[in-house]
C-alpha cells in the first residue's frame, strides 16, 4: 500500500460543476479510493470525451487526455495496448457514451480491452444545456423535444451485456461505500469493466434518479450466491417467469427466488436483471450484473507480437514500405 492520500489525487484546478452536481461525489469517491491502488499516479490516465463528465481529468492529480466527443474509448484503447503497465479509466456521460461514441464503447467491451469506463448517466445533455439523451426516458419534455421525446431509450446495463462485457455493473453517486466497492471490484477485474453511474443533474434533470437514490427500500441490492430480496424488511424479491424473464413479487418463499449468479457464463440472467427497470422509476437492480474471465485483448494481442518476433525476428518498418509494388507519387 503506497503513502498516498485522497488529497495527493486533488489538482490545483477549479472543480468547475454546477453547485448540487452529482460529478462532486462521484469526484470524491475516486479520489478517496485510487490511494488503495498502491500504484504511483503517474501510472495511472483517466481519459474523457466531451461533456460536464469529460472534465474529470483536470481534477484527477494523475495523467489525463481531454479527449473529442464519443472517442475517449479508442483512444484508452490505444493506450492499453501500447502500455499495458499503466491503469486505464475512461469516464464519460451517457451522451458521450452512447450517442456519438457507442461505437466505440461496444467494441472496446466486445474486444475486453484492459480498461475501466465509467458512464455518468443523468439521462440528458447537462453542457450543452439541457436537450434529451440516448437514455432519457419516454415523453421527456426539454428545448429539442418541446412535445416530448419519441425515442426509445437505451438501458445502459443492458447495452453492455449485450456486447458480451465481461464485467458490468452500476451504482449511485451519493451511495460512497458501494461506488466504492463497485470501483474496486472494476479495477481488480482483468479486461474491459463497465460502470453506470446514476449521477443527478439538478440543472436540467433534477431528481430523476429520486426513486432510488432517496427510496432505499427501491434499491435491489444484487449480492452473488444469495437470494435476491429488497425493502425496508426484504419483503420483496424477484423471481424467474417461465419464459426467463424476471419479475418482482411480494412475500414469496425462498426457495422460489433468483438466486444472483454474477459468475454465470452466458448473460441471460443478468439480463433478466437489467430489464425488470429500463427507467429507475420504482424498484432497481444495483451492484455487479455480470463479472466473468475472459481473454484480455492486451494480453492476446502482445502474444502475437511475441510469437511473431520469435518465428520472424524484429523486422524492418523501412523494409517493409518498399516491399512488393511501390509507387512515386510527384
């Protein structure tokens, strides 16, 4: 364990969020949590697109890249693959993440890259002042859908295990102790992890995320192994219909509840999961949907660099432009 301190990982800069921001605590949280990483800051990067979540880097004391909208992804991608040495967080908000930047983000889950993304959702547009998002619920009335918004939205958790993420999860920024416990469990994963952070935006989406930030007795708190029951007394649970999906039901017996299996190779469980709420309007899983091993692309990828090396030797990049057909172009 290093001597560092949660203050080590404060800059000089000017934390420059909305007074009430939900990015305040998610900020806290980090900050108090990389000292347990035992590793030297300059070892780590956090890397942002564009948005309000995009300006976590400046008020990280470790490396950073602003990076442009949606691409933040690629470019840890990129740095993970040339670096494996370093630890490698991307964060970002839902309209970085899955408007211009979906792209990227499933093919980084899909491949496993060995880095850790962090999605602020607030469902909206927080910088650029308020207009609907990818994941803003049905109906949502604002500057660009004055009549309501008509596009379905996505279910992030969903989205991910969809891309065969091997590791997904998410919480609440006012939650400390279990976005705490979230963030180790993404860090200690091999591969790509992927966390949904509700993050209030009390500018232009204030309360959205009320009914399981402020209602506890919502919150589905997912534990592996264990049975799945919430409430203010577990009197609730959640059960598997016939059809493999999941519903939420009241005083039902032990044996008849799902049993959380985080471990499980394929994802309909999980998936299960993450549909019983596609907006947290009443009860909501949170915690670790999903948290299996597969082979890390870093890892696969340097192995065929060394294969290559060994049965090729270093090779020549000159050589190799003037290879075959060259052309000269005047």
């Amino acid at each position: 364990m290093s001597d560092l301190t949660a203050k080590d990982f404060k800059t000089d800069q000017e934390v420059r969020w909305c007074p009430g921001c939900g990015d305040y605590a998610i900020l806290a949280a980090v900050q108090s949590f990389l000292p347990e990483l035992g590793i030297p800051r300059e070892n780590i990067v956090f890397i942002s697109g564009i948005g309000c979540a995009a300006r976590f880097p400046y008020y990280v004391e470790t490396y950073g890249i602003h990076s442009i909208h949606g691409r933040a992804p690629a470019i840890a991608t990129g740095l993970a693959l040339s670096r494996p040495d370093l630890s490698v967080w991307v964060v970002s908000g839902d309209g970085d993440a899955l408007s211009i930047g979906g792209n990227h983000l499933i093919h980084a889950l899909r491949r496993n890259v060995n880095v850790k993304i962090l999605m602020f959702n607030n469902q909206i547009y927080g910088l650029t002042k308020g207009q609907y998002s990818p994941t803003s619920p049905l109906g949502t009335v604002n500057k660009t859908t004055p009549m309501g918004s008509v596009d379905y939205p996505f279910n992030p958790v969903a989205l991910a295990l969809g891309a065969e993420a091997s590791f997904v999860a998410r919480s609440i920024d006012t939650d400390r102790p279990h976005l705490t416990e979230t963030l180790r469990r993404a860090y200690a994963h091999p591969g790509a992890a992927f966390v949904e952070i509700y993050q209030n935006c009390n500018v232009y989406n204030d309360g959205a995320f009320d009914a399981v930030r402020d209602q506890k007795a919502n919150r589905i708190l997912l534990a592996h192994g264990e049975p799945i029951r919430f409430g203010d007394e577990g009197e609730r649970g959640v059960r598997l219909r016939p059809d493999g999906s999941a519903e939420i039901v009241d005083g039902a017996t032990e044996d008849e509840l799902l049993v959380h299996d985080e471990h499980a190779e394929t994802t309909s469980l999980a998936n299960a999961l993450a549909r019983l709420s596609h907006t947290p309007h009443g009860p909501t899983p949170i915690g670790i949907f999903r948290d299996v091993d597969r082979p890390v692309y870093d890892r696969l990828l340097d192995e065929q660099l060394t294969r290559a090396r060994e049965e090729q030797g270093e090779g020549d990049l000159g050589e190799l432009l003037h290879a075959g057909d060259t052309w000269t172009i005047g």
